[in-house]
C-alpha cells in the first residue's frame, strides 16, 4: 500500500510531539555511540522566549502526508508532511498561507534517488526495504558512520524553514534489515535524532 498523496485526518500529536524539533543551536561534532546517547539524553532548557512552534497534546490538527510534488493546500488542513526535497518556492507558499511543514527524511534507509546515496558507506547498507524498490535498510546502530549525511539532512530541512522533522523508517528492529537491531538500538538513535 502506498502512503504517497493522501489526506490522514485526525490528530499529530503523538508524530509531532516524537519528532517535533528545533532547528535552532550548535550541534555536536563527538559521533561515538556512547557520546551520542549520552548528549541526546542530556536535560535540555527551552528559552521561553523562543517562538519555535509547539503544539500542545490536546491540539486536535488535520493534516496531509504529501511525498511527493509541491505542497496542495486544501482547506481545513493545517500540517502537511513533505518531503524535504519539495521546491522553496512551495514550501514559502504553503507557509505563507499559513500552513505548517513536516521535513520528511528517512532516517533508516537509503534511497537511490537521493542526491547523497553515494555517501553511505556499504557496511550501513542491508537488505532492500520490501515493497519499495531501489530503498534498503540502514544499520541504525552506526550513528558515528550515519550522523554526517542525517546531519546534512537536518539541516537542509532548516534551511528551508520546515516547523517539524520527520525522520521516518526508524523502526528496523521489526523488520529483516539484514541486521541484529534492537528496539533499544532504535530509541537511542531516534534520542539521537532529537538532540
């Protein structure tokens, strides 16, 4: 089943309150496993001061899960998940009218189609992503080989403007990747991912 084009209503509160970051401050350059796990789990203080979109739990937001072409506005929906390769032109429209912009990203596999596919070394790269060719899965495990490229990712969502990140296929641990992936591997790269 494709998830590409279609409207999901309801609510964003359990995706964005997970992947709701911001795309503000230094990031650290120490990649180790340890380091990274230790630095994301790290107590973080937000300035109250800054303006950086927070829905609350009990917001109630439709919104539209769109991977592909510009951003189709359409009434009543308030956020919609794009991918990050969606032109600036779009992404400036769609703001403007008011709407807000999930970065869409996979987090956990590589994709031939992206311009940074070539950056992934083979030893990250496991089994094809069944049902989606030309994808496989990433060894989550790996942040210290995988940071560069997420990083650089990250911040072409920032660039952009994007109000949220959506790093998706983070759930490797219930699928054959070709890896021995835990759940906990999973929880300390997506803790990764959010510091």
């Amino acid at each position: 089943m494709s998830l590409r084009d279609y409207v999901l209503p309801g609510v964003v509160i359990a995706a964005i309150g997970v992947i709701g970051i911001r795309f503000a401050g230094s990031t650290t350059s120490d990649t180790t496993a340890g380091n990274v796990v230790a630095q994301a789990s790290a107590q973080r203080t937000v300035d109250p001061a800054d303006s950086w979109w927070r829905p609350e739990a009990t917001d109630q937001l439709k919104w539209q899960l769109q991977l592909q072409g510009d951003v189709k506005l359409i009434p009543g929906v308030e956020v919609y998940a794009v991918d990050a390769g969606v032109s600036q032109a779009s992404i400036d429209s769609a703001k403007s009218a008011g709407a807000r912009l999930m970065c869409y990203i996979s987090a956990g596999s590589a994709e031939n189609w992206r311009e940074d596919f070539d950056q992934f070394p083979p030893s990250v790269i496991g089994n094809a992503y069944e049902g989606w060719p030309g994808e496989w899965w990433l060894d989550i495990r790996r942040i210290d080989l995988l940071a560069p490229i997420m990083r650089a990712r990250m911040d072409v969502c920032a660039a952009k403007g994007f109000d949220v990140l959506d790093p998706d296929n983070v759930n490797g641990y219930e699928n054959n990747t070709g890896f021995t992936i835990s759940r906990d591997d999973a929880v300390d790269y997506i803790r990764w991912l959010s510091a």
